[in-house]
C-alpha cells in the first residue's frame, strides 16, 4: 500500500470519528437564534379618557420569543432590567406625556440573542422640582458622608413591624466609625455630585477607586469577603437619575408616611450611593440644603433597609471652629443660694415625674442645693420629701440667660449610686410656645448609675426623642472621683459634644432642625425614671460638684 493511501484512509478514519463525536455531545443543545420575537405593552390605567394611562408611568411590557431562555429591556437612558420570564413592569417618571423607546433583547442558548424596539406613550404627573433642587442647587452641588453624625450609616429591618420600619434600629455607626481601620476608612473619602444637564437629574461618585462594600456582593468587584471592607472598585461614569413615587413599607403605613418624603431616586447602569448593597434605588426620607437622609432595601436580601446620612460639609474629625471670648459664667464663688440673678429652679415632682417617671422631689433647700467652697453641689437624697422617697434640685437659666451658637464648658465630678440620673443639658427657650420635643433638646453630659462611667451625649428633636433619640455615648474614666469638663461647641453648621478632649457625640445642624434660636442650661440630678433605672437599696445620697459653667461665643 503506497504511503499517499495510508494516509487518505488515516484521513478519511479521523473524519468519521470526530463527525461520530459531533453526533453524540448534545452538552449545549441546539443553538438556535431566538425568532418570532414579539413584544406587548400594557399601560396602566388606559381608558378612552385616559388614553396615555392613570399618571402612575407604569406600564407593563410581555416578551415571548420562539427558542428564547431569557429577555432584558433596555431604555434610552442607559438604564436596563432583566426579565427571565419576559414580563416586567415599568415606570416612567419624566412628567407629561412622553414616547419612550424601549429595546427587548431576546438570550437563546450560547448567548445568541434577536432584538427589537417598541415604542410606549404614556403619562407620568410625579415630580419632585424641590428635591432636583436642593440636590443640585440648580446647577451641581457636592454631597459627602456625614461622618461625624452617629447613625450615618446604619441599618434596619424591612417587614412587618410597623413600629421598626422607618429607622436603622438594628446598627448604627457610630461618628467617624469607619476612620478607625484603613478597611473601612475608603467611606468617607466618597463625593457625591449631582448636577442638572438640561432638565435630566445627573449623579457621580467619585470615590477615589476603592468602594466600601458589603461582604455578601464581594464578588462584584471579583473577590470574597469575611466582613465589609473598601475594595479596589471603580463605580464608572456619570449616571442617569429618575425620580419616582416611594412604595417603600415606611409610605405604605399611614403612621409613619411622615417619616419620608415618599420620593424614590433610581440610578441607570448600577449606580450607587457610596457603600456597595447591591441597589441602585434609593428612597428619600429627608433632605434640606445641606442634609439628606436616605433608605435603601438591601439588594437579595428585601428583610433589610440600610439608612445613609450625607451632608454638603465635607468630614473633619479635628475641625478648627471654635468660640474664645467669654460671654456668661458662673464660677461658684459666693457661699449660699446660687446667684438669683442668673438661676431659677424646677420644683416638685412634675408630670409623670417629669414625663420620665422619676422618683425625686425638686426643692430648693440647701440640703439639696448650695454653693459652698467654690462649687455648686447639688445633692439627690433617700428622704420622704413632697409625696415622694427622694429629693433632689434642678437649677436653670430659663428666662435669666439663653443664647444660640457657642461653646459652653462645664466641669464638674458626677454623683454615684444605683438610679442617680444627673445631667448638664440645655432646652429651647421657645418651649412653652414649640412643644417638646419641637423646641429641641441638648443633653451635653448624662450619667447613669447603673451604668459607672458610660456617660451620653444626645439630641432631641422631631423624630429623633424618647427612646428614638439620636444618641452616643463612651466610657470615660472616674467621673466620680475626679473632675472633667463637659463640653458642647454649637454652631449653625453643626453641634459637637465632648468629655474634656473626647468626643462623644455630634449632629449636623441645618435649618430643618430646631437648634437654630435660644437655648437656656439646666443642671440636674434625677433618681430612677425610665433611663435612671432600678435605685440601688443601700442608697443614701450622692452629690455632683460643679466647678464652673462658661458660655464663650
């Protein structure tokens, strides 16, 4: 046999056999092109009087396709959803009657796919002309983490607990708590612009390259993750924003609707908010000129709703602001009744024990109340005194001096014991006219017997008081046995409290809140009540020593 044949047969033998392999490997199926692709649109609400729908802008799409395995709908703004089934609902949120194109791409096997357009027309009567503008400030304006407030980043459950719904009531951040680890520190490095270009809301995130992600979308940017850290991720260009109604579980409930403005924001091409949750929509609870509160559901996981907090004030943990010149003090130096001229008192047991269910009576007596070697001492007391087991003192400047913006400095050593409650706070001279918790309340310095050394600094204001108060707090070592000052700096930008040179706690301040007129000082000790707790039996009396109270401006 001559060596041409034996290789023609060689030829012919390997021939048939990868045809007979072709024959049995069946691994893909049969890649055959979507065809037949056709596309149906429903508007919602249509009638012969309503022609382009009921304003909703919904309008629900069907796609079917011979040999198709799954469709995704894209819009001309660059946004896109995936359908499995080939059936999606939509909204439109451009006001008026307007023509939309939409593209369906129909997926066969092997990533083989057949396209077509349809075009809906239909009417959208939601706008938010306010929010475009306080995002943008008409033109473009800058936004960033609000770092130094607690609960800047937090998050919350999202079912059917009517009572948890609208706050983050499972986790909130504390301030600057995400500076403490270069893992986390990425968050605060974001800028969020958002801008106009004619009438489309724009929106980019500039993060500097690394996102702080979610561990459980980890592999997004193409890693795993044990817990949420920033991640080398850059979140692309400028985004499409479109404004729609909120349907959120917080709108849907009659008593909490307050608590949002019901208007939701969608970002094309995945866009996000700085911390990656796997979601592009975000509802806005609130937002001023320089604040905004918003609510997210946790992309793949509907039971959570994760809450960010931005301000248009980039974040400074050291910020320079402060106030030096000396406009009111008390230094405590004249033995006897504290200086009439600048203090008054509470007195008796008040409402419901002063709406706290307290267990002290309020005198004025000197058992209770003097100044004596330097220092204002007021003492809280197991004695039977005006229908009550305990007497006590509260003693304010209310109608004697209030002031707004400052920095105010107490120094002081704290009472100890089971159930003592002392405080250093300040409330809204406009109180009787503005009821609390309207008139605003700052609680620079609060401590807790039962709870040695932990001591609070708080605000309360509308939808953040009682037990949603929006409060911080740290340990500080031997407020008992030793003096410490007690400080607040308070502008129109923002409000920081501090033991010594610790801070405790801080607020963004803006003109939505009420902490932009008078305030007046109160110093106090309370015993039991909702926050004092259970009073220790072997509880005799305890004092705090006030050292001085200054007021700079």
């Amino acid at each position: 046999m001559s060596r041409k044949l034996i290789i023609k047969i060689a030829s012919l033998f390997t021939i048939l056999l990868m045809a007979g392999c072709q024959k049995d490997d069946y691994t893909f199926g049969s890649i055959d092109a979507p065809s037949e692709l056709k596309v149906t649109a429903e508007i919602v609400g249509k009638t012969a009087d309503a022609p382009y729908g009921d304003g909703s802008g919904s309008v629900k799409f069907t796609a079917a396709a011979e040999n198709a395995i799954s469709y995704k709908y894209v819009y001309a703004d660059g946004s896109s959803d995936n359908a499995p089934n080939g059936k999606i609902t939509k909204r439109f949120t451009k006001t008026g009657v307007n023509t939309y194109t939409v593209t369906v791409i129909a997926f066969g096997r092997g990533g083989v796919s057949a396209n077509t357009t349809i075009d809906v027309e239909v009417q959208s009567d939601f706008s938010d002309d306010q929010a475009v503008q306080l995002l943008t400030g008409g033109t473009s304006k800058k936004w960033y983490w609000a770092a130094g407030e607690p609960g800047h980043l937090g998050v919350g459950q999202n079912d059917g607990d009517a009572e948890k719904n609208f706050y983050a009531n499972y986790y909130q951040a504390g301030a600057f708590e995400k500076a403490a680890s270069p893992n986390s520190s990425c968050l605060y490095e974001n800028v969020l612009t958002f801008s106009l270009d004619g009438d489309q809301l724009k929106f980019q995130l500039d993060n500097g390259g690394a996102t702080f992600f979610n561990k459980d979308f980890a592999s997004v940017a193409g890693t795993s993750l044990s817990e949420d850290m920033c991640v080398a991720y850059n979140p692309g260009g400028i985004k499409n924003v479109s404004l729609s109604p909120s349907e959120s579980v917080v709108m849907a409930n009659p008593k909490h609707a307050e608590q949002t403005r019901g208007t939701t924001m969608n970002f094309s091409d995945g866009g996000f908010m700085g911390y990656y949750i796997g979601q592009s929509s975000y509802e806005i609870l609130s937002i001023t000129a320089t604040r905004m509160v918003v609510r997210a559901v946790m992309g793949g996981n509907p039971a959570l709703a994760w809450y960010h907090i931005f301000s248009t004030t980039p974040p400074n943990q050291n910020p320079s602001t402060d106030y030096t010149n000396l406009v009111w003090a008390d230094e405590f130096n004249t033995d006897g009744a504290p200086d009439a001229t600048k203090w008054t008192y509470d007195l008796g047991r008040g409402n419901n024990g002063w709406g706290n269910n307290e267990k002290q009576n309020y005198t004025n007596l000197a058992s209770n109340i003097v100044v004596q070697g330097g220092f204002l001492k007021i003492t809280a007391k197991k004695e039977a005194s005006g229908g009550a087991d305990y007497s006590s003192a509260r003693l304010k400047s209310d109608g004697k001096y209030s002031f707004t913006y400052g920095k105010v400095e107490v120094r002081a050593k704290l009472p100890s014991g089971g159930g003592t409650w002392p405080a250093i706070w300040m409330l809204g001279q406009n109180y009787a006219v503005k009821e609390w918790p309207a008139c605003g309340e700052i609680d620079i310095m609060e401590h807790v017997g039962n709870s040695q050394n932990l001591v609070h600094g708080t605000f309360h204001y509308p939808g953040r008081s009682g037990g949603n108060a929006n409060t911080a707090s740290k340990t500080i070592p031997n407020v008992s046995t030793e003096f410490h000052v007690y400080k607040t700096i308070w502008s129109a930008e923002s409000i920081k409290i501090y033991v010594d040179d610790t801070l405790i706690h801080s607020l963004q301040n803006d003109g939505s809140l009420p902490f932009n007129s008078d305030f007046f000082l109160i110093l106090n000790i309370a015993m039991g009540g909702n926050m004092g707790g259970n009073i220790d039996s072997a509880f005799t009396q305890s004092t705090m020593e006030i050292d001085y109270v200054r007021v700079y401006q």
